[in-house]
C-alpha cells in the first residue's frame, strides 16, 4: 500500500515535497510581498494541493514551515503573555503641520542643527504584531499589550497567508552573526472590504458589528480557534525591527527593503525625505489619497532614518523621540439627512436620532446618529432633507457636525420633538430646566424594554448572550415584563422561544437548546455579580456606574439603603440631593418592592461583600489614589474588578487624573489620561506592576 502511494510521486517523494514547497514559497513571495504574480490562482491552488496530498501520504515529510501548516494547534482558554525583550513603544502625535514643523525643528537642533533624512511611512490603522524568527522560521508571534506585556498569538498569525513562516534564503546573509533570533515587527490589518463583509454578515446574523476595521483586526486574531482568524482575511505590512543591530542595514530605508527581500509585506508608500518641505508634501498627499486605499490609515509615520542617529535620540517613557506620528483629522463624509426618528430610553428620555442615506466613515457604514436633545438639533439647524456632515468621534461613534447650507432644498423640513410617546402614545413632558423630553408613563413599553435590556448589559449584570432580539421576543410572549422575570425563566422556555421568522420549510423558527442552557448559565452566573452593580442595574434615575459604587460602599446593603432617609444619602460624598430624591423615591415607589423581594429571593446579590472579621485585607494603600485607564489583557480582570481590589487595599479610585493623583494604571491603548498623568508627572504603573502591587501590597518606589 505504502508503496503504491509512494509511485504516485514519482521516486523520491522528499525531493518532491522540498520542490513543491520552494516553488510555492516563491510564488508567494511574488503574490504578498511584490505584489506581482506570475501564476494563475489555480495553478497556485494545484501546487498547494499537490503538496498537501503527499503530506499526507507521507507524514514523515510533514514540517511545521511547510506553507500547508497554517492552520493547526488551538488556543488554551487565555492567550499565554509574551514579556517583550524590547518595549514595545506608542508613538507621539502631531495634530496638524505646525505640530509636525516643531518636531521637525526639534530633531535638527538634536542632530547638530541640520535635518536628518526621514523616512515617512503610512500609519496603518492596526493592531502592532511581532514576529520572532529562529533560524529563519516563524517561532512566535505576539501581541503589543501593554507594550511591556503582549499576549501570544502564534497559532492565529500562522494563518495570516502574507506572513512568511520561513524567511527567504536570500535574506539571510544580512543577518548579523552570531545572531540566532530576529523580531520583526509591523501592523496586522483588515482590508476595507474585508470589513464591510464581515460586518455585513454580523448584522444579518444578530451579531453586534465591529465599530471599525481596526478593532476587527484585533477582535480577529484573538480568535480561540484560528480556523476563524484564517476566514477573516488578515493582512500584514511590517516596517520595524526590535534590535537593529541583529541586522547588517544601517538606517529605516534599508530595513524596509530588507523586509521586503526576506518576504514581508511592507506598504509601497514610502518616502525618503530630505527637507521639511518634502516631508510635510508627502503627509498632504497621502492625506489626499487616503480614501482610494484599500485599507484604513489614520496618519503619516515621520522616523528619522539612520540607525545610530535613532540610538543617539533615544526614547522617552512612553515613545521614541526619533518618530512622531502625524495624525490625520477624522474623516468626514456628507450623506442625506432622510429622517428624524425619536428612540425611548429606560428613564423615559426621547431622543432625536438622525436617519442617514447610509454612507462609509471611517471604515464603516453609518445609518444613524444619536442628536442627544432637541436643543441640539435646533443649535445645529439640521433639517429633514439637508445634505449633513457626519465623521465619528473618537473613530467610532458616529456624529452629525451639522448641514450644507449651500445645498439646502426648500422643501427641508424643521423637527419638532413629538407630543405624544412614540412608543405608548402618553403625552411627552419637559421638566423644567432640563433638556430632555421625557414619556412618564409606567407602562411604556419602550422603556421597560431599555430597562430590560439595562440590566442585562455588560456593566451591569452582564447576562452573556441576551440581547435586543431575545428580549424583545421574551417581551412580546409576555414571559419577561420587569428585570426578576429573568430568574424564573426555564432552559424549556427559552428553547421554544419563536424567535419571529420561519424556515425553507415554513416552520417557526425557535431559539433552541444549545443558546436555551447557555442564557440560563448566564442569568445564573449573573446572580453573583456585586451590589454595586446590582444598584446600576436597577436603572434608578442618575444613578450611573461611578455613584453605585460610591452608593454600595456607604450603604453595603439593600436593607440600609432601604432604610437611608434624603438627607443620610444626600451626604454620600458624590451624591448630590436630586440624586437622593431619586433613590429615595425609588425605593418608596410600590411597583419596584416587589421587584426586589423577587430579586432577593432568587439570590441575586443583595450586600456588598464584606469581610469576615480577622481576615480582614491589610489597608496598605489607605491614602493613595489611583486612576485607571486603557484595557487590562493579561490578567482576565476588568478595570471595575482592578479597582475593587485596590479599594479592598484601602485605596482611592477616582475617574480623572489629577496633580493629587497618586499613580495612573495604564492597560492596552491608554488615552487622554495616561497623557495627562505624564504631563503632570504622576507615575504611571502597567499591568504587571499593578498586578505586583495586588498579589504584594509594596508600592512601587520608582516607576
Ligand atoms: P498609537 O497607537 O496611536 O500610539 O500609534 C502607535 C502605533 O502605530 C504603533 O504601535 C504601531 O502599531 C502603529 N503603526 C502603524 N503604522 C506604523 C508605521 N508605519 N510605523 C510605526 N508604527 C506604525
């Protein structure tokens, strides 16, 4: 049988395999890196085939570099953390020209007062990736993290098709000897299409859609089954090295080439500047064509060429002082203004929302725009009908900045906010001095759905998987009318839940059991989430995150908070006396009593934890104040449970940075705050310190 097999290719099945897998790998190399194929897509797929076939007949033959070992292994429960010999750094920004001038003028008089060359790449809107290589074959790839700290996405990035798991012969002479490991290090990124595709699907699918092909990107390689990382149609350019001294090249250009020559894919637009002139022309012209490229690019990477030059300049504690990134303004798009339509919150408050001629920003579609108020619908005289602008504010939440005088027809229509709830028809009233309008009535059944929906929502009792569809459907069969209604709800029940539409067959399609076991794990894993999220999750009016833990430390338990009068809650620090007319009527209104008994008695939590005595936490950082911001991602703890645990340790834990701050926490993609923390020189601790300082309780001495 073996040698039947073995006739089938030819004598010697190991030179065959050697052959094939070389001969893919330069047609690769042709396709990713040059971006110039010499093959039809078919006879690549039959080389590929070829070679997968006698893979299998020969298992001996199989190697991991081999071009048809992408997808393979799986991932554990949690991606396993990669320390980063070198940090991996942010960049500085510039906002505008005169920024990039500045930096420009600061980088002469740091180089003896000439201008050195810089390089100017495209900044590709990502997620950064490095790619260690031993002995020329692809050992690991990981994520940025916290710089300090990535995670190890090795098997999802095998699947990435441009990623060469072996580098190219040719290349390997530039290596410095002696040097067994290069890391190699770029942007993974979702193509534009790639992106309208998949959250095309997500949507006819009832999945929430990514805000932006960066976050698909990231969402896409932190996949636990990489064959979905390999449908996601990934990409890669790389452009930067961890040590430059493990290569023979000398400054940024040649690496790039490098890269290019060992089979990278590195972006084609690149530049080597001379003057300041020729580096501010290339960002205006790549500003220009940023919509005609195929993916998303937020701005210019400016980096001072030379190798030794970089070393020389050297990096301050958050990015190198020899790059700067020029930020491009959010992009902005005009689109239809077709309607006004008013959405009911859980509190009762209407708001305008505008319904737009679909139109991609950014990345994605945009058919709607919160208007907030009618206030601000009238301060920005938009119109039913105007042509508006529209771009997204902090690259995801779509806003409306207002209309096109100039195209104005006519027959544009003012809004006004309707008389009447659009959801129950009650009457719509304004409370003096606010500017929101509002539906009273209790039997909304817009509200009670937000209310619903509230409960269930991630910051507060985060019931995985209930999402809009359910509870609407659960709604309507009138199986779910206030939030403890959840906790009767039966695997039986929620399996046969008609979820609205029928089958090829005709036949009503229900939700099943697979989903009908998943939610009700779910509502009874929600059952032991904290009081203070409990207290969120009521939906009592102004009470938000912030003051329901404030809320929940002075009160740790329903039955003193029940029992506080107005004034008792007024003096909660943070809590101000509407917010304490507002609970206190809550819990004087006699529809929510029963709510809560129900609640109490399916177990959801009714105390704060408290401690049992004797085993009380040492208050170490009693005093200190801490701030957080960023994602953690190594320690599978969200921000609001990092910060229980510091406030367990006697700590402060306040939302905005200040000179008082004692240190900033700063997770993956720390913003405003972590800038404001270096600006005022308050230490800033990452992931692995703060996870230092819970399992230790020693403060840092030197960050
Ligand atoms: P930011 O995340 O805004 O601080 O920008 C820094 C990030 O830009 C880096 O971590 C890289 O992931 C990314 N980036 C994208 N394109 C480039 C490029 N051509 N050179 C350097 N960094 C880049």
């Amino acid at each position: 049988m073996a040698d039947e097999q073995v006739s089938l290719f030819g004598e010697d099945p190991a030179a065959r395999a050697a052959a094939l897998r070389k001969e893919i790998e330069h047609h690769s190399y042709q396709y990713y890196a040059l971006d110039n194929p010499t093959i039809s897509d078919a006879a690549f797929d039959s080389l590929m085939r070829e070679l997968r076939e006698l893979e299998a007949a020969h298992p001996e033959l199989v190697d991991p570099s081999s071009p048809t070992q992408r997808v393979g292994g799986y991932v554990g429960e949690q991606f396993a953390p990669v320390v980063h010999e070198q940090r991996m750094y942010s960049l500085d920004n510039a906002m505008d020209l005169d920024e990039l001038d500045a930096w420009m003028e600061r980088t002469a008089e740091a180089c003896g007062g000439t201008l050195p060359p810089l390089c100017c790449e495209l900044k590709i809107d990502g997620s950064s990736i490095a790619l260690t290589y031993e002995d020329g074959v692809l050992l690991r790839a990981a994520t940025r993290g916290d710089g300090t700290t990535g995670e190890d996405v090795t098997v999802n990035m095998r699947t990435v098709r441009d990623v060469p798991l072996r580098l190219r012969e040719g290349a390997l002479a530039a290596i410095t000897p002696g040097v067994d490991s290069l890391e190699l290090r770029g942007e993974v990124y979702m193509p534009k299409k790639s992106f309208e595709l998949l959250n095309a699907a997500a949507v006819s699918e009832g999945r929430q859609p990514f805000a932006n092909p960066r976050n698909a990107a990231a969402g896409s390689l932190r996949q636990k089954d990489p064959a979905i990382t390999q449908m996601r149609d990934l990409s890669t350019f790389m452009y930067a090295i961890a040590d430059d001294r493990s290569l023979e090249v000398t400054g940024q250009w040649e690496l790039l080439q490098w890269l290019r020559e060992a089979g990278f894919h590195v972006n084609p637009d690149v530049k080597l500047c001379e003057t300041a002139a020729e580096v501010r022309a290339f960002c205006e012209a790549c500003l220009e064509r940023r919509e005609s490229l195929p993916y998303e690019i937020d701005g210019v990477v400016v980096k001072v060429n030379e190798f030794a030059r970089q070393r020389a300049m050297g990096f301050t504690s958050r990015a190198p002082r020899w790059a700067i990134a020029f930020k491009f303004p959010p992009e902005e798009k005009t689109t239809l203004l077709r309607d006004i339509t008013v959405q009911v919150g859980r509190t009762g408050a209407l708001t305008p929302v505008a319904e737009l001629e679909p139109v991609v920003v950014a990345g994605s579609t945009v058919a709607r725009a919160t208007l907030h108020n009618l206030d601000e619908v009238h301060r920005k005289d938009v119109r039913i009908g105007d042509t508006v602008i529209v771009r997204k504010a902090g690259d995801v939440i779509p806003e409306v900045l207002g209309p096109v005088l100039s195209l104005r027809s006519p027959e544009a229509r003012v809004w006004e906010m309707p008389s009447l709830c659009p959801s129950c028809g009650s009457p719509v009233v304004r409370d003096e001095g606010e500017v929101a309008f509002r539906c009273i009535s209790i039997d909304c059944p817009a509200q009670a759905l937000e209310r619903l929906l509230h409960w269930a929502s991630r910051g507060a009792l985060d019931i995985d998987g209930m999402g809009e569809e359910i509870v609407s459907r659960l709604v309507e069969s009138g199986r779910l009318a206030d939030v403890a209604d959840y906790y009767s709800l039966t695997e039986d029940e929620l399996a046969s839940l008609n979820m609205g539409r029928v089958n090829k067959e005709g036949e009503p399609i229900r939700l099943g059991h697979t989903m009908g076991k998943k939610l009700v794990a779910a509502i009874e894993a929600s059952k032991g989430r904290s009081f203070a999220r409990v207290l969120f999750g009521l939906g009592i009016r102004h009470v938000g995150k912030t003051t329901a833990e404030l809320i929940a430390d002075a009160f740790p338990s329903m039955d003193a908070l029940m029992a506080a009068g107005e004034d008792q809650l007024a003096e909660v620090h943070g809590v101000g006396p509407k917010m304490a007319h507002g609970i206190w009527l809550f819990f004087r209104t006699p529809d929510n009593l029963p709510v809560i008994d129900r609640l109490r008695a399916a177990g959801v939590t009714m105390a704060a934890e408290t401690l049992v005595p004797g085993e009380e936490v040492p208050q170490v950082l009693a005093g200190l104040t801490f701030v957080l911001t960023g994602t953690l991602v190594n320690s599978g703890m969200t921000r609001d449970e990092a910060g229980a645990r510091l406030k367990a340790m006697g700590a402060k834990v306040s939302g905005s940075v200040s000179k008082k701050t004692s240190f900033v926490v700063a997770g993956e993609s720390a913003g405003s705050k972590y800038d404001k923390a270096v600006s005022l020189g308050v230490p800033v601790l990452d992931e692995a310190q703060l996870l230092h300082l819970l399992e230790t309780g020693e403060v840092p001495r030197e960050v």
